[in-house]
C-alpha cells in the first residue's frame, strides 16, 4: 500500500509538471489540476489490484 501512495504522489508531481507545461502553452491553471490527477491516477489504474 505504501508504494502505490508513493507512485501516487510522484505521478501527480509529474503530471502537475506537465500540467504546467501546458499551462505555459495557454490552457490556463485548471491544467496544473488536471495534470496532477491524471499523473496521480494512471499509474495506479495501469497498475490494477494490489496483489495481483
């Protein structure tokens, strides 16, 4: 459990990365947002169940 909360958290830092990027590109601010919670959740999703 501890390492997915830690690949959460470390995907949502890069993809707030990205999201900052984008924003640069003129998005706006929701994609620092949307960055962070796709960063955070891909990782877990391509992931699947624990255990598995």
């Amino acid at each position: 459990m501890g390492k997915r909360i830690m690949i959460a958290v470390v995907g949502a830092g890069i993809g707030s990365l990205v999201g900052l990027l984008v924003s640069f590109l003129g998005a706006g601010n929701p994609a620092l947002i949307v960055g962070a919670i796709a960063g955070a959740v891909i990782p877990l999703v391509v992931l699947g169940q624990p255990g598995k």
